[in-house]
C-alpha cells in the first residue's frame, strides 16, 4: 500500500476538526496507515490568489519539504488540492501536486473503492465545490461514494453547480454579488427538504452556512464525516 500523509488544511485545522478525523478513520478501516506531518502548514492558497507571490512560494516549498516522503498526500479539500496541482509548478516547478488526491480521488482512483462501510440514515443534498468541479475535475466521485451510503437519501440540489459565492478573498471584494450568490444557493438547498447539505470543502460549506443560519435549511456537513459515519 501507498504511504500516505494527511495534509488537513488551514480551516480544517483551526475550524473542523472532525472532518481530518473523518478521513483517517475511513482510510483506517480499508487498511491504510496514514501519517500526520506536524510540520504542515499553509499550502499558500490565499497569498497566491490575493498576489502574495513570495510568500505563497516560501509555503509551497515548505509544503513540498514536508511531504516529500509520501506517496499519496490525501487531503478533505477540493481547492488546497487544486492548489498544489495547479499553482506550485509555476510557484517552484514542483510536481508534488501529482501525488495529492482530495479523499474521493483517491478513494476511486487509488483505492478503487466506492463503498466504503458507511450508515448514515438521514436526507442529505450535495453541493459541488467550484475547485472540485473545475479545477480537479472530481465530476461525480462524491456522490458515487455518497450513493453507496447504506440508509442514506439523496436528493438533487437545484443549479448545483453554481457557485456559493464565496471564492476566499472574493466574498470580501466583491461582497455584494458574493451575497447575491450565496441568497441563492441558500435558497435552493432550503428548496430540497434535505436533513443535510454535503460538500467537499469546508470553506465553502462555512460560508453557505452562514447564510443557512439566518433564512433556514439544511445542516452544513463535510461528506467525509458522512463516510466516516456508521449510525
């Protein structure tokens, strides 16, 4: 078996720390030892869109240095993966992106598993994360192994693949559309009657939340918790 390193993320770490958890016990219960490199730190996201070049490099070097050891860093984030797969080539000329899967790419590509000894027995509606859909192009592998949930109900998330409006420093410059957005996802997910609204990254998932928390709708919750899940 692959070794293989979790890198958590900034949010993960500092907000949900039950979704990293989430993806060592799946990974766990199909065999898989996984390492936890305390030296990790920001993958540099938010400097290189915000135009903070050399210090987005210094982290993508650390980054690098850190998992350089591993065959497969898994990681609950569609957009930090993205990060290192589609910025750190022109960053440092770094190929480690290759080696990074977020859960459901390795967990369908790697692992070649789609059921994964799940019970959730609640109705849960998903949202398509635009770095999962666009930049790592995960298509449909969440909800594969979503699907193979025991006891689980899905429903379809009407426009599900536009986006929440949150986009990091997006929903601070340009708030007002950002809002506009975030009315509408806000408002379909409502729509769905679904217990839960599942996602692959909690950045956005916070940001729908918020938005949930004052007009109403479903729970906001990571879908590797769900996986992780054996109620």
């Amino acid at each position: 078996m692959p070794r293989v390193g979790l890198f958590i993320t900034c949010v993960n770490d500092a907000l949900f720390p039950e979704t990293p958890k989430a993806v060592v016990t799946v990974l766990e219960r199909l065999g898989y030892e996984v390492d936890f490199p305390a030296a990790q730190t920001c993958c540099g996201q938010m400097h290189a869109n915000s135009g903070y070049r050399a210090d987005a490099t210094r982290l993508a070097r650390a980054f690098e240095r850190v998992f350089e050891p591993y065959d497969a860093v898994v990681t609950p984030s569609g957009s930090c993966a993205a990060m290192t797969r589609d910025q750190y080539p022109h960053l440092t000329g770094s190929t480690i992106g290759r080696r990074v899967y977020e859960l459901s790419e390795f967990l369908i590509d790697v692992a070649g598993v789609e059921d994964v000894g799940a019970r959730f027995p609640h109705t849960v509606t998903y949202h398509p994360t635009c770095h999962g859909t666009r930049a790592l192009g995960l298509g449909d592998k969440p909800l594969r192994l979503l699907r193979a949930v025991r006891d689980i109900d899905l429903v379809d998330l009407p426009a599900a693949d536009q986006c929440c409006g949150f986009g990091g420093t997006f929903a601070l410059k340009n708030s007002e559309v950002s809002s506009a957005m975030l009315a509408d996802k806000c408002r379909h997910a409502a729509g769905t009657g679904a217990e839960y609204l599942a996602a692959a990254d909690n950045s956005c998932l916070t940001h729908i939340g918020g938005g949930i928390s004052r007009s109403g709708g479903p729970r906001p919750i990571h879908y590797a918790e769900i996986l992780a899940s054996r109620a």
